[in-house]
C-alpha cells in the first residue's frame, strides 16, 4: 500500500515553497538539528547522488547533525542499511537498503534497455551483453567479493570485455546490478567491490513495477515537496508513460497534475526561510531534485553553478538561495560569492566550513572572494 500524501492548499509565495523545500530536504535548522541515524537522513531526503562519493558524503553531512565519515562507512558496510546503487536518472545514488527492490524494479528495465545501444557501441550485441552479465553472476557466487578488476579478469577468460576500466566492463557491472544480480558492498582499495545482492542484503523479490511506481512517487513527493509531476519526470528521468501511471497513484490527492503537491497541512504556515547557511555539495539534491533551479539558483548566476556538461558545483547556500559556490583547494575551503557576502552571518559560514573540514579530517583555512554574474 502506497503511503500517500495529504493534500492542503499549496504555499503562496515561492519564499514558502523555499521555506517547505528546505525543511523536506533537511537544510533548515530545524530538520537538521534531529540526531537521526544516516540511514533515516537518506530515506527522508529522496537518496544522495552518488557518482561523486565524498560530494554524497558532504551531502548527508550537511543534513545531519554531528555526522561523520565512520557514521557513513557504518550505514553502508557495517549495519548495512544504505546502499550505493544504479538508479534516478540512470546515476549511481545511497538509497535506504530496504527500499532498493522497489528502485529495481522500477528503474531496472529502463536503463537496462536504454543501455543496450551504448554496449553495441561498444562491441556487444544483445547475445554478449546477456553472457557477460551470466559470467559476472556466476562469478559472485557463493558469497565472494570481486572488485572491478577481478570482475574483468573474469570477463576476459570468456572472451567478453576485460579491462578493468574498459568501459564495455563497466556497463556490464551497471547491468548486473540494474538486473538485481549484483551490488556493490564497500571499496576495496580505490576500487568499488560487488557481490551477490542477495549475499549482501536480505533476499527480497522485486515487487511489481505498478504498485512500485507509485511507491516511488510517493517517496518522492514527500522528500522534495511541494513539487509538481514534471519536477518528478527530472528527478527520476523516468519516460512519460511511467511518470503517469506513478502519478496516477496520487489524483485522488493532486486533482490537476500541474499543481504542486505535498504532505503535512499544518507546514503551510512555516515562514519564510531564515537565513541559515549551508554548504552543499558538487550535485545536490537541492538543486537536482526539481526541474528546475529558479527557486535557488539566481538567474544571472546560473552559469557558475551549472556550466554545462552535467556539472553542479558545491554551493553557498542561505535561506534557500545560492549565493556563491566553493571549492576546496588542499588546505583551503574557498567561496566565491555572487555580490559579497553583505548580510551574510560570517560566524555560520566559518561554522560551515570549520564542520567541513571536520568531517574531512582536515584543518582548513577560509577564504571568501566575490566574482561577477556571467
């Protein structure tokens, strides 16, 4: 049963839709300062992209209070109550363990399909992409652990692909996984290690696609409300037909499907965000939950946070509102904010960064510079 969300009238001006945005995705005082496990920050925010491990790490850090990078390692290979997986848009995310057969099932046969043409790009039809995904579930039997390299050893020996970073060996790896035959179960080195998914974590059947869809959706609505179904069509990078029958699941509380949605009536009356100071990593959700980013991203400044090629740079944000984005240069945390930093509570932005190098294991040393719109 999908748990549903309550529809209420949505929020009047787009400093509410902010205020609502911030606190479902735990960048307001009072979502973060919860001491919430990391596996219950991941759940509660829609998953973390992932291809960028430590921008996903930063990116639970900022929603959690006190978390670190054992805390993480923990959730991930100790209790095993996140997992690192193939799925929105096709890009590795961290999703809640439990929650992964229902991600499977939904975007599993998307992007296998949709990866077909890309492996015959590289040289294996239907038939070799088939056999190679064989030779990798046999080859993680009986509980062992192979990272990329003994993955495309075994490859080679049945003629199939064969080097490590051969990109023909990772885009079997991502099918296997897609498939539910394989999962990724920590590092082993610089290397990302895989297994048997039914070894790893409890043996679950995949679900059915419809009703998973709509747990999908639901899931969704709740982690980055208010929203609307094109804001869900970007997130998931699902095609028209499934976005529809996952927001089919919820008419009887959207009514028209254009307007946004969202849970918890009595958050209509939250006021407008206070000017509290995150820094977001390469890739957050924040700004990559939605399909668009007017609602953070100055207009004037859209280039410097988003220049193309699939880039989104680590973000200054207060109140809601990008105002600068920064980088780490070996000792140095440097921001380059948009106009100054007027108005901007200088003591949160060094607690920020003071918290940053922390979680790092760094000692860093702040510095600020303004650049101009482009």
């Amino acid at each position: 049963m999908t748990n549903r969300p309550s529809p209420t009238r949505p929020p009047s001006s787009e400093d509410k839709v902010r205020a609502l945005r911030l606190r479902s995705q735990r960048l307001d005082d009072a979502a973060r300062d919860r001491p919430d496990p990391v596996a219950t920050i991941v759940r509660a925010v829609g998953g973390i992209q992932a291809q960028d491990e430590r921008a996903a790490s930063l990116g639970i850090r900022v929603r959690g209070r006190q978390v670190r990078a054992d805390d993480i390692d923990r959730a991930r290979v100790g209790s095993r109550a996140i997992v690192r997986a193939w799925c929105m848009r096709g890009t590795l995310h961290l999703a809640p363990s439990n929650l992964l057969p229902a991600l499977l099932a939904v975007f599993g046969p998307v992007y296998v399909a949709r990866g077909r043409r890309r492996l015959a790009q590289l040289g294996l039809d239907d038939d070799a992409a088939r056999r190679g995904t064989q030779i990798i579930g046999e080859a993680l039997t009986t509980g062992r652990r192979l990272t990329r390299r003994d993955v495309a050893e075994a490859l080679r020996r049945d003629g199939v692909a064969g080097e490590p970073h051969d990109r023909a060996t990772v885009h079997l790896i991502r099918r296997a996984c897609l498939l539910g035959i394989a999962v990724e179960a920590g590092a082993g080195g610089d290397e990302p290690v895989y297994t048997a998914r039914d070894d790893w974590l409890p043996v679950a059947p995949l679900p059915d696609r419809t009703p998973a869809l709509g747990e999908i959706a639901a899931w969704y609505v709740t982690a980055f409300q208010p929203v609307a179904r094109d804001d869900f069509a970007a997130w998931s990078g699902l095609p028209v037909a499934d976005v529809t029958a996952a927001w089919e699941q919820l008419t009887d509380l959207v009514g028209d499907a254009d307007k946004r949605l969202w849970r918890r009536p009595g958050e209509c009356d939250i006021p407008s965000p206070e000017r509290q100071v995150r820094l977001l990593p390469a890739f957050d959700s924040y700004l990559l939950g939605y399909r668009g980013r007017d609602h953070a991203v100055p207009a004037g400044h859209a280039a410097a946070v988003h220049p193309g090629g699939g880039i989104i740079r680590p973000t200054v944000l207060v109140g809601g509102r990008v105002v600068g984005t920064w980088r780490i240069d070996r000792t140095r945390l440097a921001i380059a904010s948009f106009a100054g930093l007027g108005g901007v509570d200088v003591a949160a932005v060094e607690a920020e960064a003071a918290d940053v190098g922390l979680f790092l294991g760094r000692d860093l040393t702040l510095s600020m510079v303004g650049h101009a719109a482009r």
